[in-house]
C-alpha cells in the first residue's frame, strides 16, 4: 500500500538547469521518494541531491527553502509529496 503525505510547494523552477525550488512544511532527505503533482506535472522520484543556497544538504527541515534537481519540468504552486510505502 503506498501513501502520499504533503511536503511543500514548488516555489520556482530554473529550466536551464531543471531544478526546482521547494518551499518546505516537512522534513525532506536524500532518498526519500517524491511524487511532484499539479495541473498538468506528474512525476515520481527519488531526492538524489538537495542544496539550500548553493551548498549541498542531505535535508531540508520545515520551513526551508532547497533546490532538486527533477527529472522533468515542474511548475509553480506544483505539490510535493513523500510517497510512503506501508507493508499491509
């Protein structure tokens, strides 16, 4: 069984680099899955590297601002959910 819990917004997305800002309201670590949603974004991945101001982190905590790399376009105001597996 796979749930969703809400992280964070995207906030901006540079499209020469393809990274996206995420404003957070949850803890968020490298590794964790993701799943990016809006009008027309819908893409699941893993966090394989964050920054906040340009500096490398392994995670943001609520309140924070990070920067992904993703692995498609996204848009502001997107969602950002962990995708949580549970074993049934």
């Amino acid at each position: 069984m796979i749930e969703k819990e809400l992280i964070g917004t995207i906030t901006h997305f540079f499209t020469n680099l393809s990274v996206a800002v995420i404003q957070l309201n949850k803890e968020l670590k490298e590794g964790d899955e993701i799943s990016i949603e809006g009008a027309t974004t819908n893409i699941q991945q893993t966090v394989s590297s964050m920054q906040i101001d340009r500096k490398p982190v392994t995670e943001g905590k609520p309140g924070q601002s990070i920067g992904m790399k993703v692995i498609d376009k996204v848009r502001e105001g997107d969602k950002v959910y962990k995708i949580i597996k549970k074993s049934e």
